[in-house]
C-alpha cells in the first residue's frame, strides 16, 4: 500500500514528532531528577546506618565497661556482705561473752586485781581458799581498796574506777 503525504501532513507529524523528542526530553529530565534525588537518598540513609552501627559499636564497648563494673561491683558487695556476716558472728560472740561477764565481780588482793569471777559467791570461796576469813564479808568500807587484804567489786565500777583513776 502507498500513501501519499501532503506537506501539511508532513509539517503536522514533524511537528508531533518534534513535540514528542521535548516531552521525551522533559521526561527524561524528570527522570534523571528523580534518580539523582534517590542516589542522595541512598547516600544520606547509608551514611546514617554507617553513623548508626559505629554508635552502636561505642554503645556495645560502653556497655561491656559497665558490666565489667558491674561484676566488679557485686563481687566487691559479696565481698562487704562476708565481711559483715563475720562481723554480725563476731559481735554476737562478744555479746554473748559480755553477758556472760555483765554480773562479773573481781577479786581484789590490797586494791590490785587477783582475779575474775562470775558472781560474788563465787569470787569469796576462792579468797577463802587463800586464808581470807570466812563470812566476814560486808558492804565495802570507806577504806581505800589499797589498805583492805580482800575486797570484791563489780567488774563494770573496777573498770570504771580503773579507767577514770580514781580507783
């Protein structure tokens, strides 16, 4: 088949076709617009996930620092733990020694101390196995200890008489 084509036709299709190259370059330009905003969006979301995992690397390294101070911590705590459990053991023991001895009397030979007893009966029948005469306990007298062959105090007033000198 032919087909013959006016100048009019002609001058109607190069002018479509020159209409359809500027819409195509239009397009293009869209395109090539378009591709260099997604390469910038590429670019700045890989660089942010750059930034992103080397944060997390720092938060990982910060994070292995404070559990390692944080084991230090518990051992130090278990450590201080022990030590007062001990401590709890030992003040009981010494609680239960100071009861013990909280009636406690000593025996005094002319106002120097002969020896420790837990109760007054007690510390009388061992200055009677020394010669001291029996019965002849009584208040303390107005005598210094100094000049008396045996006398017996509470433990808490020697000590405090001892520790003050006025003993």
């Amino acid at each position: 088949m032919i087909r013959i084509v006016t100048r009019t036709r002609l001058a109607a299709l190069q002018q479509d076709a020159d209409g359809a190259r500027e819409r195509a370059r239009e397009i293009q330009g869209a395109a090539d617009r378009a591709y260099a905003g997604h390469l910038r969006t590429v670019y700045d979301l890989t660089a942010d996930v750059e930034a992103a995992e080397r944060a997390a690397e720092a938060e990982g390294a910060d994070a292995e620092v404070a559990r390692e101070i944080l084991e230090r911590t518990e051992a130090q705590l278990a450590d201080a733990r022990a030590t007062v459990a001990e401590q709890a053991r030992r003040i009981d023991a010494l609680s239960g020694e100071l009861d013990s001895i909280a009636g406690a009397v000593v025996l005094l030979h002319y106002g120097q101390l002969h020896s420790l007893h837990r109760t007054a009966r007690a510390a009388e029948l061992h200055a009677q196995s020394l010669g001291a005469a029996e019965g002849g306990w009584g208040p303390p007298s107005a005598r210094p200890a100094s000049e008396v062959a045996w006398r017996i105090q509470v433990l808490s007033s020697f000590a405090v008489s001892e520790a003050g000198g006025t003993g």
